[in-house]
C-alpha cells in the first residue's frame, strides 16, 4: 500500500501542473464541442444595455440562472423591446468566457414568451394597489424646501447611503442626517424595511422627509421593494418620502407609492437638498441689497438732520417767538383799526335809515298839527260811515290820546 501511495506521489511530481488559463481553455473546448447550438427558455433579468450595442443579461428559471449576451450585429435584429421580466425562447450557443472562468449562452435568436413569473406578480400587485388608489396623485405629499431632520432607510454598508451622503454633505445647510439600519436585499428585507418605517413613525421629534434607498441589482435582488408590507407601508408614512431604489431603469413599486421618485441614490440627495451655491448666493444678493437699503436710509436720514439743523425754529429759535410777536401786534392793530371803520360805517348807515324812518314816519305828520282817529280795537278810521252814535273812538296827537264818544257822524256828502 506504501509504495502504491509512493508511485502516484511520483507520478504527481512528474506530471507538469496546469495554469488557469490552460484549464479554462480546457473547458472551453469540453463546453463547446459537447453542446451544439441550442434553445432554451428563461426569463429575463439583470438586462444591460453597452454602448457598444451589446446586450447583455441573464436568463433564469426558477432554480439556476446562466448568464447571456447579444452581439451588437444580432441585437440590431431584435424587433421587439427587451425588459426586464420577460419570458423569452433564446435559440444560441454555449461558450466559456475564459478571462472570468463563467460560461454564457451567445444568442443568436431570440422571441418573446410572455412575462415571466416575478413580472407578473409586481403587474398583478400594480393593478390591484392602483384600483384601491394607493399611487393616486392626491396622496402625495411635497417635500420642504429646507429639510432639518432626514431619516435613511437603508443598509449602513452597502454604497447607497455612501452616494447619498457625499452628495448630501455638498448641498445641505444645517441639516440632521439619521440612517436607520435595515435589511434591503432577501426574504428578511420586507419585514425590516417595515419595521423601520414603524420606528420613523414613534421618533420624536419626527424627521421632514424619509428616503427609502439601495443600489442597484437584478429584479430579484430589488424584489423586497415590490413587496405589499413595503408599499403599503411607505404609503402610510405621516413623513414625506423619496424611493431612490437602484439605477434610473429599475422602477419598483416603492416608487409608485413615495411621494417622489429618484433615479438614484444620489439623485435622493439632490431632490431632498436644495443646492447650497444657490443659497449662498441668494443670501449674498439679499445681504448687498439690505446694505445698500440700509445706507440709503442713513443718508436720508441725516440730510434730514441737516435741513432741520439749518432750519431758524432750531437756529435762533427766540428770533421766531419775536417775530411771531411782532406778527400778533401787527394783526391786533390792524383788527382794532378795522373794528373802528366798521362801526363807523355802520354808524352813518344808521343815521341814514333813521332819517329815511323819520321822513316816513306818522308820527312826523302829527308833529305838524294832523291826527290819527282809530276804534278801541287800533283799526284806523278812514271815513264816518265806519263809526256810529256813541261809539268810543281814539285820537293819536303827537303828544298823547284823547278818548271820545261819537255825539253826531256826518258822511262825507252831507259834510259838504
């Protein structure tokens, strides 16, 4: 038995050993001889598009999964839109890509199936959350323009919350950043992500915004963003939230349900945090103007000074109390002056209205011999029919009355 183990100890030494390449290039030809073209069904995940025109994505089922590529020239051929999602029937072969030491279907042809069975579930959950109205517009909230208190759902190592700071740290003034810690990739990713979303809700004083965030990956490795507890539970937040969950062609239903949507991580911080150059430059704006205000004013204000230090109320305030004095004399005697004409004038105006008076005046005839005769009641007698015997008449002299009783009436006829 010794010198068995000794022979092949030997043989081992003998033998030259093979580098990597050399078993790589081994399998190649194994892998390609062996398989000839062929056609297999999958669904597709982990889809990228190069520059260059290549495609290149997995193709899964429900167990495995093998990496595939499309040549720019037979991608071009293509006559249907490539997602996420699908089910397609690939027709191709296999190859060994020997710098990485993986194997990959190259296809030649391919046609769609259908969706594929992760596909159809996040359409199924879209449609029934969209008909209950839990992606309506009128739920959303909007986001404060200066955000204090920012609460992060996400995983502290992965490199997420890493873009979102850096670009946070540039922008924001005088902001609060809290990473809560939770699971965002696997079976245990949901019921983690909610369990966060609990903690923003009792946390007091309450952050300004959530952002619910990770990177990028396949449909399955974002699948607990899909899930209803997640959806449900960002749509329940008091808290304004932002979903910023992979690369700008991955679309969860995390997104539908947050208040905005970022393409990435970084995008997050850019949307939650006005850009700080702006503000510095607002705030120098407003600071120049209140200057300028500010020194407009103060010269108004002592050319003011100036006019009332030159003004003679405060220069020689006495010289104004004289004159002022001088102004009431002046008027006193102007007014005393103007009483005097005034009575004057009113004193002629008198005379002359008695004299008119005494010209018109009754009492002026009786001065000259004549009477004025009138019954007991003042009505004057004009002729003698309006007396009669033994009426009392009156007489008006100019100097007195004399009282009589009619003896005898003669009218004027008999008179004559």
């Amino acid at each position: 038995m010794d010198d068995i183990l000794l022979d092949n100890e030997s043989a081992m030494h003998d033998a030259r050993p093979l580098t990597v390449s050399e078993v790589n290039q081994q399998l190649k030809m194994v892998v390609e001889e062996t398989f000839p073209p062929l056609w297999m069904v999958g669904e597709v995940t982990d889809l990228v598009r190069a520059r260059s025109g290549h495609i290149y994505f997995s193709l899964k089922d429900d167990q495995s999964q093998v990496r595939a590529v499309i040549w720019r020239s037979a991608a071009a051929k293509i006559d249907f839109d490539l997602q996420n999602g699908q089910s397609v029937l690939c027709r191709g072969a296999l190859e060994v890509y020997t710098v990485r030491g993986t194997y990959q279907i190259v296809v030649r042809k391919i046609q769609p199936q259908g969706l594929g069975t992760l596909q159809q579930a996040f359409e199924q959950l879209k449609k029934r959350l969209t008909a209950e109205g839990l992606f309506d517009e009128s739920r959303k909230k909007l986001l404060p323009d200066h955000p204090k208190r920012v609460a992060v759902i996400t995983s502290p190592s992965g490199a997420a919350v890493h873009d979102f700071l850096v670009t946070a740290v540039n922008r924001m003034l005088d902001a609060e950043i809290m990473v809560i810690p939770a699971q965002v990739q696997g079976k245990p990713a949901a019921a983690s992500i909610r369990k966060a979303f609990k903690a923003v809700q009792i946390m007091s004083p309450q952050p300004d915004v959530v952002v619910l965030t990770r990177g990028g990956g396949s449909l399955e490795d974002l699948w607990c963003f899909n899930e209803e507890a997640v959806v449900r539970a960002i749509a329940q937040c008091d808290v304004p939230t932002v979903s910023a969950v992979g690369h700008e062609v991955d679309v969860t239903l995390s997104d539908f349900a947050a208040d905005l949507r970022a393409l990435t991580p970084t995008d997050a911080a850019v949307k939650v945090f006005a850009d700080r150059s702006n503000h510095r430059q607002q705030v120098q704006e407003l600071q120049q103007r209140l200057h300028r205000a500010m020194r407009l004013q103060v010269q108004s204000r002592y050319n003011r000074l100036e006019q009332l230090a030159n003004h003679p109320a405060l220069a020689k305030p006495l010289e104004i109390v004289h004159w002022r004095a001088q102004l009431i004399d002046d008027l006193d005697s102007r007014l005393q002056m103007a009483i005097k004409r005034q009575l004057q004038t009113s004193a002629q105006q008198i005379a002359a209205l008695s004299a008119q008076l005494q010209a018109l005046s009754p009492l002026n005839t009786l001065s000259r011999g004549y009477s004025v005769t009138t019954d007991p009641d003042g009505q004057v007698l004009a002729n003698a029919d309006s007396v009669k015997l033994g009426d009392e008449i009156v007489t008006r002299l100019a100097s007195g009355k004399v009282w009589s009783h009619v003896t005898d009436v003669q009218p004027e006829q008999e008179a004559s």
